[in-house]
C-alpha cells in the first residue's frame, strides 16, 4: 500500500490553460513576474509535490521551519518554499496577485495573504550551514530578495514540460501505477547524475528488498560541472533497457531546482517521494551534498530526529570495485584493503568524458558510457 501524502492529503490545486477569462484583466500592480525554477515550484505544489502545502510559506511556517524543521502544524519540514519579491513592491493580504514567467505569459493566480521579510543571512547559516559562497546555495539565498509574499494557489497553468512531457509523471499519476503493478512497498531513487555502476549497485540491493523501484532522476537548474538533464535521461533510458526488468522499475522525472542542503535536503527529498507514494528512499553517502560541506553521512544522521516521517529510509555505504573479489563491494562485505579498490570517482569520470574517454566497465556501463559520449559538451558549464 502507498505511503500516505505528507501532511495527510495529497494537494491538487486547479490547473486551466493560459488564455482563460479568470487570469484576464490583471494591471501591472497586480502582476508579479518569477523565474523559471519558481515557476517549476509552482507546478510542484499544485500537482502535490510538495504537499501538503497550498501555496507559498507564511512567515509563521518559514521562521518555525528554520528553527525547528517542522511547520507550524508540526508536519516534518527542512527548507522553506518561499517566493521573494522585489524589496520596491508591496502586496497587500486578501488581493489577486497574478504570477506570470518572464515572457509575460499567466503562470498562476495566487490569494495573497500577506509580506515579510527575510534574513538573507539566517536563511543561508540556517538552511546550508554556511555564508561561504562557494556553496552554491548559500550564494544564491545571500544574493536574493530580503522579501517574501504569502498565499495559497487559487488556479495553475497546466504546465508544459516540452520534450520531457513523456517521462514526467505526477503524484497522483504514480500512485495509480503503483497500485496497477500491485507494489505495496517501493523505494525511490533520487539523483542529479547519470548512472554509474555504484549508482546501479545502491538501486539493486534496495529493490532486493522491496516490491518495485523508482527512480526519480532532477531536471532543472544545476551547479556547473552537474550533467545536463538530456545526458542524465539518455543514461538511464540505456541502463534501463539492459540491466533491469521492466517490471520492477518505474522512472520519471523531478522538475526540481537543486538546493544542495545536504542532510536537510534529503530529509526534502524523502518528502517528495513520500508524496509520490513510496514508501523507502535510498539514503547514500553524501546525499545532496557540495564540495566539502557537510560530512559524507551526515544526511543519514539527521533521520534520527524525524521518527515520524513516514517513509522509511534506506541506507547505504559506499561501494566499490574491489579487485581482489573480483567484483563490486562496501566495506561492510569486503576485508581487503585501500589499495585493491577502485572507488566511483565522480571527478574521474567528468575528466573521462571531458577528454572523449570511455570510462571502464567497472565505473560503467558501457551502454550508458556510449550514450554520454554522443555528446559533445554533457555539462553544465
């Protein structure tokens, strides 16, 4: 049986199309212009992502998530969904406030029940751990509006997901298929990269234990040096059709910014999947890390204070090759020593097809690694 929404429901806000008469007649003081990943987040509240919230945070929920990591209904709760405003605009509660992208097209009509103002510093020690701007998270909140504005999600432009429509499948629809395939339990599988063998170690081992797998790879704004969402879709697609049964494994898309929080971004993540209807998520070294921010199982430490979450997470140490078993191992299977292995070296493996290298076979598959290479540039630059 499919976990329960967060929250207990699963949040589905009306969606229309961009030319209905309800988002006609709006001035300029009543429009508000937000970015693309905004508007992703849009999408991911009114399809239930996000559940159970309506709309963006109150001031209430913002300051009670950074405190104490819940809402203020005590709902488990890592990072806030706010929607900044430029510092110059006021809105005021009760107003329509229309939402639209920057090319001026109707996004969303949102109930405005108010403003507040952000600590652009809080937010950044409180969310990241850190003002360094060399974590990307931290630099974007520190360089971002100190003003937020309110409210729950009236009505959404159906969003278009372009040449990814195909692969990208929400909560709702998830938990129609789960039940169709008759999974009771089913792990998720979050990732911003492609598929390397560890990667396909980490799902197998867990899909062991349960009756299907999800994987649930992000598409949207990344760091420089992330893979581009085409070279991560073309990677699975391979993986998929050669190394596993197609009926235990499920993939779509996350439409989803990258906060880079570490441990309490996986927390986030589990949310997500929880609302997707799984009932595990796999938990691996370094989980939504960045650079040398957080320590490599820090993301599995922070479960402890979250007994209530509702997802149960899967955790996992590294693997790797070992050349004396012949094979892939952690160090909970393996004796041998440092020496006789070959550790998954996301580095390496850039270097590799920055160069038109074809890494190994036990880095990768060499389906996936022949996908990659069709690419001229596969990063993020």
């Amino acid at each position: 049986m499919a976990s329960a929404p967060h929250g207990g429901r699963l949040v589905q806000v009306p969606q229309t199309t961009p030319d209905s008469p309800a988002l006609a007649g709006f001035g300029e003081s009543q429009r508000l212009m937000v970015t693309k990943e905004t508007a992703t987040t849009v999408a991911n509240i009114a399809n239930g992502v996000f559940s159970p919230l309506e709309g963006f945070m109150s001031e209430g929920d913002y300051l009670n998530v950074l405190e104490h990591m819940r809402l203020e209904s005590d709902v488990p709760w890592t990072i806030p969904v706010l929607l900044p405003v430029p510092e110059d605009r006021t809105f005021s509660g009760g107003e329509e406030i229309l939402l639209v992208d920057e090319g001026s097209r109707p996004v969303a009509l949102m109930h405005c029940e108010g403003s507040f103002g952000i600590s652009r510093q809080e937010y950044a020690n409180k969310v990241f751990g850190t003002e360094d701007r060399a974590h990307p998270g931290a630099a974007r909140a520190l360089d971002g509006s100190s003003r937020a504005v309110c409210g729950r999600l009236k009505t959404v432009v159906r969003p278009d997901y372009g040449e990814y429509a195909d692969h990208t499948l929400t909560p709702q629809e998830t938990r129609v298929l789960f039940s169709e395939k008759g999974w009771d339990t089913v792990v998720a599988f979050q990732t911003r990269n492609a598929p390397h063998i560890n990667h396909e170690y980490l799902q197998k081992s867990a899909l062991a234990l349960v009756d299907g797998l999800f994987i649930n790879p992000v598409l949207g704004k990344k760091k420089a040096g992330d893979f581009k969402d085409q070279v991560i879709l073309a990677g699975y697609k391979e993986i998929l059709a050669n190394y596993y049964p197609r009926a235990s494994v499920v993939l779509s898309v996350l439409h989803y910014e990258m906060q880079y929080a570490g441990p309490k971004e996986a927390v986030m993540h589990a949310i997500m999947r929880k609302n997707f209807g799984c009932t595990h998520i796999i938990i691996g070294r370094d989980h939504a890390g960045v650079g040398s921010f957080y320590g490599p199982y820090a993301a599995q430490e922070i479960f402890k204070e979250f007994p209530d979450l509702g997802i149960s997470p899967l955790f996992f140490r590294e693997f790797y090759y070992c050349r004396r078993c012949a094979g892939i191992a952690s160090e909970k299977t393996c004796p041998h020593k440092e020496e006789d292995r070959l550790n998954f070296s996301g580095t390496k493996l850039r270097k590799m097809f920055s160069e038109g290298e074809t890494p190994p076979k036990e880095f990768m598959r060499p389906e996936v690694a022949q996908a990659i290479l069709r690419f001229k540039q596969p990063f993020v630059e």
